[in-house]
C-alpha cells in the first residue's frame, strides 16, 4: 500500500507541486508525511466544525472528544494492509447454531417490539444463569433489564443517577465511555490510576478521592485493557470503603467468562453489601464472539432497575428481538457459556508462547481478552509514535495503553486482542519478530 501511495504521490500531474520536491525515500518517510498531512486535515476540519457551531450558537457538549484511537488505528491498520490485533473482536464466525436460531426466531415471528424491559425467557435464562455462578437470585421481571450491548447498559445506569455536580471514581487505564459518559451528564469524573505491571488498586488511595460528592464507583473486572482481574481481598477492602456510605456502584462486568488459572471471578453479586448498591453490565457481544450484534443486559436490585428503565424506555425502548429469542434458546445450555473460558485460556497461552521470542515483555494476562506488552527494551519513544510504526513498518496494528488515561500517562505498554484465528496470531507474531 505504501508502495502504491508513493507511486501516485509520484506520478500526480507534470507540475512539481512544493510538497513532491519532499525527498520520499522510504516507506517510513511516505507514511510520516501521511499521517502530518492526515492531522493536518483533522485540525483544519475541527477547525470549520467549531466556526459552524459558533454561528449556530451551539456549545458542544464534550468540546475535548475525537475520533477514538481504535478509529485510528484501525483505519491505519486497514490503509497498511495490516492484522488488526487493536481493536476488541474476534476475526472468526459464531456458532452456526447460534445464527441458525436467529434464522429460526424470525421465521417463527420474533419480528416485532420486544417488551420493554427485555424477552421474556431471555430474562428467565440470566436469572437462572446467575443463579448457578453466583448462588443468587435476581427477579428477572423487576431486576434485569436487556440492553443494546454493554455501552447502552453504562450509558443508561450513568444516565438515570448522575446528577451535575456529582463525582464518580474510575479507574484508568479505563474503558473509553466511562469519561465522556459522566461529562456529559454534567458529574465529575475522579481518577485512580493504575500501573503496570499488576495495575493493582491501592483502596487507601481510593478513599482519599471521596467527598461529600461521591456518588459512585466504577469497576471493571476482568479488565479492559489491561487484563487484571480483583480479587476477594479487594472486595472486602471496597465493602469496608462504601459500608456507611450511599456511594453507588457500576460493576462492568462484560468479560465474567473470560477469566483464566482456575481464578473465580469475584462479581459484586457475590456480596450482599455490594449488591444491594451495584448494577452489573454484562454483553452478549463479548460472551458469544458476535460484538456487532450489540446485545446485553444490566443486572440492579428494583429500586436501581425502576430509575434504569426510566432512561431505557425513552432511549432505545427495547432492542432487537429475533436476536433476543436466539439467544436465550442458546444460553439455555449451560455449556454454550460455561467452554468460553477454556477457549480463551488456549488462545491467551499460545499467542503468549508465539511471542515469546519477540523482544517484548508480556505482562500478566489473568482475565479478559487482551494481552498487555512492554516495550522497553525495543526503545523509549511515545507508545502512540511506537503503535502507528508498529503499523506503518511492520504490518500489526495494536493499541497504545495511554489512550486509556485521560492524561495519556505512557507507560510504553500496548495491548494485543487476541480473540483471533490462531493463523491470524501466528502471522502477527511472524512480523513482530521483527521488531
Ligand atoms: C470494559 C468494556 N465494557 C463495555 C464494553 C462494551 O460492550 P458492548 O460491545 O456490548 O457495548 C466493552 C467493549 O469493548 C468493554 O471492553
């Protein structure tokens, strides 16, 4: 592709424009100058966006967002011709059984409005999936709600509770919604960051962030992106910080199967004290590898659930039912859900054992699908400048870990998703051999 830019870029009319007296001698050169000339353009368009909202007299709302880097990368990735390993989804088909009963569910009528709150049986299976994990019963009338994916379900749980003036604590490297979302409604987002190699969180810190403004606290375990996972030591110290407190909790728990080593995955709804207080997100897109389908539902007690569905009626109403009625046939088998573990755990460790003759240090990876990776023996440059060269001249694209603050803190790590083809991880380890 370089190649070819440079041709055209060559080869463009007889004049010599100013910028073709460029000496472009190598790819790396073409693709530097590209990506000034792509910024460049970024700014100028930014530019006329913020003049027309001027005169429109309309102030944005969120006046510091762009394109996100998974944006980013993946166009790059796909202007390189290179193996997306940026972006969180897997390269391969799910279960045919599973888009046969969508097939099924739409030949059987499931082609109308969904009830509000979610399908009926589809409810039912996540109250008795629960039920067998965590020993818990939720009322799958009153206390689950289905969601247009993971996003919709933080968005909606912010959305009913947060009010301006009202701080939330996250902590980063974090999940990109989660800023923008509490911005949005006005709330104040505080900040505990994390650090590698174990991104542990140090609970005293975290007490130190309350105010009288505390509203709520969010956690995200497995962890995107960093693959570290709480333990029940954690839980216990969280219950001690919040007992007493009205503090709220968003547990984003979208990666709960995807956890490795025999761990347990420590939900809030195996807390009485953190359940009473919590909604759980959980995705259908992370659970059966089809994240374009963009289902999933959020767990709360039916206090929570009532303010939930305030917001939900009047943003979505109800979500996409063939779909819905698939699913719940499919999750119906505890093992369509229950091998989702050891597929992944196979997957972690043989990409981990592909790369481990490449010169970049692995860190721990006990949850999730993404593998964190240090770059520090390789060199010192920005982990965004190392990323976009990771593309541009060796054919992978991946995920700079700074994307994840809000102050870009760069701890030269970047992320692989390796919810791929194992051909796929293979050809990607063959380049970054290289590096
Ligand atoms: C931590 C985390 N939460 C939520 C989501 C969103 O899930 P969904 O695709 O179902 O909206 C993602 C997706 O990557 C994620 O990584």
């Amino acid at each position: 592709m370089a190649a070819e830019t440079r041709k055209r870029i060559l080869t463009s009319g007889n004049s010599v424009l100013p910028w073709q007296k460029l000496k472009l001698t190598s790819n790396a050169q073409i693709s530097g100058t590209l990506i000034i000339g792509y910024k460049l353009s970024c700014n100028v368009l930014r530019f006329f966006c913020y003049f027309r909202l001027y005169m429109l007299n309309i102030q944005s709302k969120l006046p510091g967002v762009g394109t996100t880097i998974f944006s980013v990368m993946s166009k790059l990735a796909a202007e390189h011709n290179a193996i997306n390993l940026s972006q969180g989804f897997p390269d391969y088909a799910c279960d045919p059984k599973l888009t046969d009963l969508v097939s099924k569910a739409m030949k059987d009528g499931f082609n109308q409005y969904a009830p509000m709150a979610g399908n009926t049986f589809l409810k039912e299976v996540i109250a008795n999936k629960i039920e067998k994990l965590y020993n818990v019963s939720y009322n799958p009338d009153t206390e689950i709600t289905i969601t247009a994916g993971g996003t919709q379900a933080i968005f909606t749980a912010l959305a009913a509770i947060i009010n301006p003036g009202d701080e939330v604590i996250i902590f980063e490297p974090a999940y990109d919604s989660y800023a923008p979302t509490i911005k949005l409604l006005g709330g104040q987002v505080k900040i505990h960051e994390l650090a590698p190699p174990d991104y542990h969180i140090d609970w005293d810190k975290v007490k130190k962030l309350f105010t009288p403004n505390t509203r709520m606290i969010i956690l995200n375990s497995p962890q995107n992106p960093t693959g570290s996972i709480l333990s029940e030591a954690d839980m216990k110290l969280l219950i001690k910080l919040v007992s007493g407190t009205d503090i709220l909790i968003l547990s984003d728990e979208v990666y709960e199967h995807l956890i490795y080593d025999g761990q347990k995955h420590q939900s809030v709804m195996l807390f009485s004290e953190l359940r009473e207080r919590s909604f759980v997100v959980a995705s259908f897109g992370k659970l059966l590898h089809a994240t374009g389908w963009k289902l999933g539902y959020c767990i709360a007690p039916e206090m929570l659930t009532k303010e939930f569905r305030k917001v939900h009626q009047f943003n979505v109403f109800s979500v996409n039912s063939p779909m819905q009625q698939a699913i719940a046939e499919y999750l119906n088998e505890p093992d369509n859900y229950n091998r989702i573990a050891s597929f992944f755990e196979k997957k972690r460790d043989y990409f981990r054992q592909l790369m481990s003759d490449t010169r970049f240090d692995l860190l721990p990876c006990k949850g999730s699908y993404f593998q964190c990776a240090s770059y520090n023996t390789i060199g010192d440059e920005k982990d965004t400048d190392f990323s976009r060269r990771l593309i541009t001249e060796f054919g992978v694209a991946t995920i700079p870990v700074s994307a994840f603050y809000q102050k870009a803190t760069d701890h030269k790590i970047i992320r692989f998703c390796f919810a791929k083809e194992d051909s796929t991880l293979e050809m990607a380890a063959e380049k970054l051999r290289n590096v």
